[in-house]
C-alpha cells in the first residue's frame, strides 16, 4: 500500500491516493478494579461519595466536510497521535477525552441535585480501543474526506466513550467512515471495506507500538460496531493471544446476531455474549428501543437471516430487568440532527445530566421475534423525577432509529460498572 501525500498545510491523506484493495467480506449492519462510582456534591440532599477531581473543558474545534463522491485513500502512519481523538502519546490539552469536561449533574428523586464529577485514572491497568457511530449524515455514497472540524465526532466520544478514561487509557481514531447515504446503496460494501481499512491500520498500529501484552476492552456503536466486529472476527478472534487479552467487547447498536437460544456461534464463531458482569472475554451486544414502541419494519433485522439480534442487558446480564444505575445525557449537541438537544426541565450548567435507578432495562422480542434492550421509565412511589426523553419523536420512530442514539447513554453505568468488575476478575 503506497504512503499518501498529506493534504496542503495538514497531516491528512489527500483523497487522490488510489483505493485500498478489498478485504475479506463480514457482517453488517486508574486501577481498573477500583469503584466506577463518581463522586458526587448534593445541593439539598445528601448523596454518597467516592472519588474526587474533575477534568478540564473539552476542546471545541472538530464534523466533517469535503466532496462523499469518491473513496477515502486509507490513513497511514496511525503511529502518529494526530490521527487519534484519543490517545496517551497527545498532550493532555488536545486530547478529546482527557480534556473534556464530563462533569454531571444528578437529578435526585426528590427534586434536588447533585454535582458529580469525573477522576481520570493515574494509572489504568488495561486499554480501551474506541471506534464512533456514523456522524457524517450527507446523503451521497462516500466517505468522510475532511478532519478540519470536528465537533460532530466528539458528540459519541464523549457521550459513549471518555468516561472510560476512569479505569483504562484510550485509544480513539479517527477514520474515513462511510456517509449515512452509503447504506442501502450499490457502493456500501466497497465503501465499508476501504473505511475498515483505516481501522484496520489504526488497531495494527496499536498491537504494534502500545498493546505491550495489556489487557483491553473494545468499543463500537453503529458503524463503529461493524469496524470493531470485523477486527474481531478477522484479527482477534483468530489470535490465542489477543482472545486471551480480551477482557469484552461493547458492540452496541449493531446487527450483531447469535442462533436462538445460543450464546454463541453466530456473528462470531468462538467468542460468546456476556451472561455475567464478571465474565472475560465475552460480547455485550444490543439495540435500544422504548418498552412501548417495540422495533417494526424490520429495523430489528440480524445480520444472519434466521438467527436471533443479541441482547446482552448490562443492568441485567443474567436475564431478567433491572433499574439502569446510571443514565448519563448531555446537556449538549453539535449536531441537531444526529443527537437532538434534551429539554431537562431546568437550567443545568454542567455539560451533562444523570438520572440513577430511573429506567427498567430488560431483554423482549419484538414482533418478528427478535431481541432488543427495551427501555421503560419506572420511578418509585415519591419520585418527582419526569422523563426528559421523548420517544414519540421521529428521530426515534420504531420502523428507523428506536433509541439508537442513547444505546450508551441508558446503561453508561452499568456498563462501566461491568468493565470494572471484568478487570477485577482478571486481577487488575
């Protein structure tokens, strides 16, 4: 694969370096053991605490721009750190996720507040390897070609990902991903295998420079979970000892499927979906949509015709419903259309919300008989706490999205909580 010529005045590829060879067709679609919990300074009640400091403000210059029609040339020299969102070798100051303020302000069930920051872990015992979701929504076939702006890919970073930093040191590229208009065209398949590329390289360049033998957790949501489904389907799962490494893989919002009644042998062949908080080496998989409006349309689809869409409830992973210990929103958007603003019902000067023990996560099947993470409000006899969500709204409509865009944000904690249990158990 011949190097790239940078892009006048950037680190850039530019986008006349001939496409990357087609790979190998796939599906669609601190101490690490220590508490996750956050600290937490109550205005009006009292709440408890566990860990203190919070981190600087996160940067504001990044989206995407620039002409979808042709293939992206693949990145190359992912050893440099400025082609990662996050990763230890940036500066602190431009790195997305240590620089972001995370700090959140709890909604208590009798009305008051409570301010809970975020501790960046002094020294993580594992890594965490990121890819985010789609966020360049033009509806032209191509890929994002154009890293001058952006803001639209800190929106899942820090909605889904920089919490993390709490117990693992992370590792976010950036990548030519495919524009919303790719799926559904003639051109997705190509399109898909050139942005993989980039992850590909990316993932390569950590094994080989940062990995050291640590253990890591990976990381996907929506178009993140088809490029980190395929690096687990063509490199670790193949690989002893990166499947020895593996402490789980996140793989929301994806079409990630399993036989019905297994746990096992459908999108991967030999690593199954997690049953336990504990359990190593295991897939938690899910789609999100409201308990009263089940997917229809076939918006629940597998990606193996017959098997079943996995759901791995993290608030639950033995089966059953739980109340989801922490929700976290933010109180902010870079792009209106991808992840509207939410209406808090107050004025919240932190720059994200988060509601405890508020929503019932459970595991149901839809009408065509496949699994999903259904979410319902479910506040005891005494909360005054309302639902800022609106599910009605067409950005969430059952036959498109459901909830695809809070798949991490519902179950944020308990999926910290179970990364954290994960490292405990391999003895970090």
């Amino acid at each position: 694969m011949r190097r790239c010529s940078p892009l006048p005045g950037s680190r850039w590829p530019s986008s006349s370096c001939s496409s990357p060879a087609a790979a190998s067709s796939s599906t669609e679609t601190g101490t690490a053991a220590t508490s996750t919990e956050p600290t937490t300074t109550t205005t009006g009640t009292t709440v408890d605490t566990t860990t203190t400091t919070t981190t600087e403000a996160a940067p504001t210059t990044t989206g995407t721009s620039g002409d979808p029609s042709t293939t992206g040339a693949p990145l190359e020299g992912y050893a440099d750190p400025a082609l990662w969102l996050c990763h230890p070798d940036k500066p602190v100051d431009s790195d997305a996720c240590l620089s972001a303020d995370l700090t959140a302000t709890e909604l208590l069930p009798d009305g008051g507040t409570a301010i809970v920051e975020h501790t960046i872990a002094a020294a993580p015992a594992f890594d965490c390897f990121y890819v985010y979701p789609t966020v360049d929504i033009r509806l032209q076939p191509g890929q994002t070609e154009s890293f001058d702006d952006l803001d639209q890919e800190l929106d899942p970073l820090l909605n889904q990902a920089a919490r993390f930093t709490s117990m693992c040191r992370m590792f976010a590229p950036l990548y030519h991903q495919v524009t919303i208009g790719t799926y559904g065209s003639g051109e997705a398949e190509t399109l898909l295998t050139a942005a993989y590329q980039d992850v590909l390289a990316a993932f390569e360049s950590y094994l080989e420079h940062h990995a050291d033998g640590r253990p890591l957790l990976i990381l996907g949501h929506s178009q993140g979970t088809y490029m980190t489904t395929r690096l687990l389907q063509e490199v670790v799962e193949p690989d002893p000892v990166l499947r020895e490494r593996l402490l789980a893989a996140f793989l929301l919002g994806g079409s990630f499927s399993v036989p019905f009644g297994a746990a096992v042998g459908g999108t991967l062949s030999t690593i199954p979906l997690c049953d336990s908080a504990e359990q190593l080496g295991c897939v938690v998989a899910y789609r999100t949509y409201a308990a009263e409006l089940p997917p229809e349309g076939g918006s629940n689809a597998p990606d193996i015709p017959g098997n079943d869409v996995a759901c791995a409830n993290p608030a639950a992973p033995g089966g059953g419903s739980a109340r989801a210990r922490g929700a976290f929103f933010p109180n902010f958007t870079h792009q209106e259309a991808v992840f509207p603003k939410i209406d808090f019902g107050a004025v919240i000067d932190t720059p994200f919300v988060v509601m405890r023990d508020f929503y019932d996560l459970s595991c149901q099947t839809d009408g065509d008989g496949q699994h999903f993470l259904a979410v319902a409000p479910a506040p005891d006899d005494g909360d005054v706490r309302t639902d800022p969500i609106d599910v009605t709204a067409p950005l969430f409509a059952p036959a498109f999205l459901g909830l695809h865009v809070l798949d991490y944000n519902f179950a944020l904690q308990d999926l910290l909580d179970a990364a954290a249990a994960k490292a405990a158990a391999a003895g970090l």
